[in-house]
C-alpha cells in the first residue's frame, strides 16, 4: 500500500467519518473503498485499451505474401523505419 495526501472539504470529511463510524470501519479503509468502487465504475464506462491487443492482426496483409523465394530478410528491411522501428500504423507523430 501506498500513503498519499488528499485535499478534502471539511464538510466531507465529517461525512466520511460519520459513514466509517455507523460501519464500524476506518476512515481510511472507507475511502480506500470508495475509490476502488469510483475505479471499477470509470472502467467499465470506457475500459482502458489493453495494449496486447494492438498486435491482433499485426501481420495481416490485404494479399497473401509468399516468401519462399528468400526475400522476407529484404521485405522485413524495407518495412522497417530507422528511427520508429516497426509500425502498425503509418502515424509518425509520436
């Protein structure tokens, strides 16, 4: 667990600990609660992109490649950008 500092109107935090004392729980373990609870909701509103799955399809071509002639070396070398390496897009901007 990690400690942090929170800025908190005092009016809210007297509700807090009203809430913790009816539950018989800490002030701190009931906003430890509510935020995995405000956590959970967010992600199941707009899920956080995974980012395993930008490589779905990652080798798909719109024409099926045949590399039995010895040129994959040579097309793996033209596919690739000096400075950003290997792209699923063509976006270079950052």
């Amino acid at each position: 667990m990690k400690r942090t500092t929170i800025m908190v109107d005092e009016s809210l935090i007297y509700e807090i600990k009203q809430l913790a004392e009816q539950q018989n729980k800490s002030t701190a373990s009931l906003i430890r609660e509510a935020l995995a609870l405000y956590v959970t909701e967010q992600y199941k509103l707009a899920p956080p992109e995974n980012p395993l799955l930008g490589l779905v399809g990652l080798g798909a071509s719109p024409e099926p490649t045949d590399v039995r002639d010895g040129q994959d070396e040579a097309m793996l070398r033209d596919g690739i950008d000096p400075v950003y390496g290997w792209s699923v897009s063509n976006d270079r901007s950052g």
